[in-house]
C-alpha cells in the first residue's frame, strides 16, 4: 500500500473512532434523560373526569327513572328529546331501565315500551 493512501486510511479510521465515540455519548445521554409519561401526567385528570361524569348519567339516569314513573309507555326518542340527548345515551338508559325490570323489554329499540312501574 502507498504511503498516502496508507496516512489516509489510518486518518479515516481515527475519524470513524471519535464519530462513534460522539455517537455513544449521545446514545448514553438521551438514555438518561427521562421523557415524561402522559400516563403518570394526566391519571389523576382522567380518574375525576370519568368519576364526573359517570355522576352526570347517574343523576341523568335518576331524572329519567322520575319522568318515566309519571307515564304508561316510554321510548328511546321520548327519552332524547324531553332530556336534549343523544341516541346511544338514550339507548344505554332505555336497555338500563329493561334490565331494572322498570319497563317491558322491547324487541324493537324504534317502538314504545311499556312502564312497569
């Protein structure tokens, strides 16, 4: 091998050494640096907003209960619109009251039920 290209050779893997010296000092520092987790941030948030709102359907759940005592047939759509809500949360109370044996089962989600009650 010349003597250039011998110089050059040992040159670049000097070079390579100290990039991968650089290059474990960096791996090495980012390993330290704790990134914080979201998880441990925000359980708290998460643990009292499902706490307040699982109050918010029960005491939805409750003035529903108190509506439907006062009638002889009840439905999904009666539930939506005298409490402003959505079908899946009227459904949940509707399939709730069922299940609480308050109402008949229905077979169909669409037509009255009867108030047990």
């Amino acid at each position: 091998m010349p003597v250039d290209l011998s110089k050059k050779v040992k040159q670049l893997e000097t070079e390579l050494d100290q990039t991968k010296l650089k290059i474990r000092k960096i791996i090495d520092y980012l390993g330290d640096i704790r990134i914080p987790e979201f998880e441990d941030y925000f359980a708290t948030e998460i643990e009292e907003f499902a706490k307040e709102e699982l109050k918010k359907e029960e005491d939805l759940y409750r003035r529903v209960l108190k509506s439907v005592k006062e009638r002889e047939i009840i439905s999904v759509f009666t539930i939506m619109r005298e409490f402003s809500i959505g079908y899946a949360k009227a459904t949940r109370i509707f399939t709730k009251l069922e299940e609480n044996n308050i109402i008949e089962k229905s077979e169909d989600l669409g037509k009255p039920s009867k108030v047990k009650v």
